[in-house]
C-alpha cells in the first residue's frame, strides 16, 4: 500500500472547511427554496412541530456492514398511516493505515440508495421495513475536492498525491489478505426489519419517547462489502423537545438517540470484529419557518473493530451533520444534508452527501 497514506492524514481543518463551505452552499438553497414557497407564510412555528432527525449513515464500507440503524423521531405512526423514504448517501474516502501486522486501504467512494417503509399498527405501535442498494466505485468526485481545495487555498491532505479515481478497499491480516476490491461493485445490501413503540408515560416531559428495534438479515454480499453475512439486532430509544425558552413558540427543537446493537462480526474480517455497539445521536434544531428548518447532528458509535490496530477501522465514530428539511407539500418533505469528521478520529469518510425524499400516504 502506498507509504505516503497513513494513519495520521492530516486533513481535519481542510475537511472542516470543505465541508462547512458545502454546508452552506446547501442552507442557501434550502433557504432559497423555503421563502420562494413561503413568501406568503406566517413566520408562526407550529405548536405541533417536532424535530425529526437527519437519517445519515456511517459509510465507511467496513464499517457500514454492522448497519447501525438510523432515527425516525420521537412520534410513532397512527393507525394505518404509512410512510415511505427514498434515500440516496455517498462519501468520498481516502484512508489508510499500516501497523505491520494489518493494512488497509480505503480509496473510492460508496453509495448507499435506501427506501424504507413505515407504517402505524395502533396503540402506540408501528413496523418498518428498509431495503438497501450498496455500491462501491471508483472516486468519481476527486478532481472537484481537489479543485474545490484549491480554490479556496486548502490543504489537499496528500489527495494530490494519491491515484485520482480510484477504487481500492483492502485488507490484510498476518500476510493474509481478507478483502481486496479494485472494481467497482453494487448489490443489495443487508434488509432490516423492525417495530417501533410509543411509551404512554414517557420519563421525562418532552415530546414523548419512542423505543424501536430492528433485525439486520444477511442478503448482502460480504464479498463486496455490500453486506456483513451475519444478523444483527439493534434496541434504541429516541426522544425530542424544545430547547431553551422556545416552548410555546417550537422555533429551537432537540432529538436525542441512544441504543445499543448486538451482531455477529463480518466474517471476512475475523479476529478483529466486535458482538456490541453503542451508539447515539444529539441534533438541534432551528424551526426557521412552519415548513422549513436547519439541524446540526452529532453521530456518534463505539468501534466494531477492537480487535484492529488501524485507525479506520478501530476509531470510534464521531460523524458531523449539517443540512436541513423542506415540508412542500402536506404529505412530502425533502431532507439534503452533508457530513463530515470531527477531524480527530478517522473512521468516518471526510466527506458525505445525504438526499431524502419522504412521503405519508
């Protein structure tokens, strides 16, 4: 593996910076959109707004196989209501490390289209289903980071020194090598099914608390890193409120998440997988508009690789959302936001793109 990617890739203050700059250019265009639709609307909140969460992934391709579950927010669906999400994710990778005794190398990108349904069963209850589409293909997107870096004078974060467009997932163990991609792969990934619960008496006086949890089946491909080959059970408990003195106005918003999921490691990575991961997500959000808002999200995961003296791989995840949510219609809302790393750990891409298209039926 090339010498000049390593662990210690500095490229915190460029993705940081990189990122925020695309976090903007995405608030302008929402922002855009929201008053060109609202020129007529009332800046009243809504008393029934409630913070909805940015459903972003972790797409990190060896990490993605354990499929931490996202959020839904705090309500569960009423009887015989449904909801659908079209989703599509994708991040631009360039990690690497070598320990002597491990290596692996993270260059490409990886996309990850999802549609999830929900619906309301009554009494509280509700059941969801989410399908998944993994792909994994060469870094289509490296001449735009480098020229958007150079642009704006920014460190490349040795991105010109690396191969451009370029896929190359691998991983080597004792001599052993376990995964070695370098073609682009797509195929459906792993199915989740579960169910949702709203607690009639909730602990705490907010919104509410909901508790979900969901099964991972293995139909991906472990192979191609599109799928783990394993189950995998996750148990969260979501809930949301309103921040500070905005009770009565609803205009600063909060959704908090914390689960734990139990799986079985990826089989072609043995040795270094872990049976449990805890995670949890803290979003505010900015009720700017009746239909219209912005949310800074913090997603966070224990390692599912402890066994791993890699950073990639062994880092816990500390992954960044910025982005917002349009309600254009009574039943159609669309979600965009980008995610980045907190600069520290190196477990989550540098860069992300998430789009979201949901419906209630």
């Amino acid at each position: 593996m090339p010498g000049v990617l390593s662990d210690g890739l500095s490229r915190g203050r460029a993705n940081r910076a990189s990122c925020l700059g695309l976090a903007c250019a995405v608030a302008c265009a929402l922002l855009l959109a929201a008053f060109w639709s609202s020129a007529a609307a009332s800046d009243d909140q809504g008393e029934h707004s409630i913070a909805t969460p940015l459903r972003i992934v972790n797409l990190n391709p060896f990490h993605l196989l354990y499929g931490v579950p996202g959020s839904f927010g705090t309500p569960v669906l009423a009887s015989g209501s449904t909801q659908l999400i079209a989703a599509l994710d994708m991040a631009s990778h360039l990690r690497a490390g070598d320990s002597g005794a491990e290596e692996v190398l993270i260059d490409g990108e990886t996309y990850r289209q999802s549609l999830t349904l929900r619906h309301g069963l009554g009494n509280g209850w509700e059941y969801l289903l989410d399908l998944a589409f993994v792909s994994h293909s060469a870094g289509h997107f490296d001449r735009f980071i480098e020229d958007w870096h150079s642009t704006f004078g920014l460190p490349q974060g040795n991105r010109d020194t690396a191969p451009r467009n370029r896929l190359a997932l691998s991983y080597a163990r004792d001599g052993v090598t376990h995964v070695d991609i370098d073609n682009g792969v797509s195929s459906l990934g792993d199915v989740s099914l579960g169910v949702g619960y709203a607690l009639p008496n909730p602990p705490f006086p907010n919104d509410g608390m909901a508790v979900r949890a969901a099964l991972k089946l293995p139909t991906g491909d472990e192979a191609d890193l599109t799928g783990s080959g394993g189950l995998s059970l996750a148990t969260w408990a979501e809930t949301s409120g309103a921040l500070f003195d905005s009770a009565a106005s609803r205009e600063w918003l909060y959704s908090a998440t914390l689960g734990l999921l139990a799986g079985e490691a990826p089989r072609n990575l043995p040795g270094i997988g872990e049976r449990f991961i805890a995670f949890g997500r803290f979003g505010v959000t900015w009720q700017l508009l009746s239909d219209f808002n912005l949310t800074t999200q913090l997603d966070v995961h224990s390692s599912p690789y402890g066994g791993s003296a890699l950073a990639p791989l062994s880092d816990p995840v500390v992954m960044i959302g910025l982005g917002g949510s349009w309600t254009f219609s009574e039943n159609t809302t669309l979600e965009i936001a980008v995610t980045e790393d907190d600069g520290t750990f190196h477990a989550t891409p540098d860069t992300g793109l998430h789009v979201a298209l949901s419906w209630r039926l």
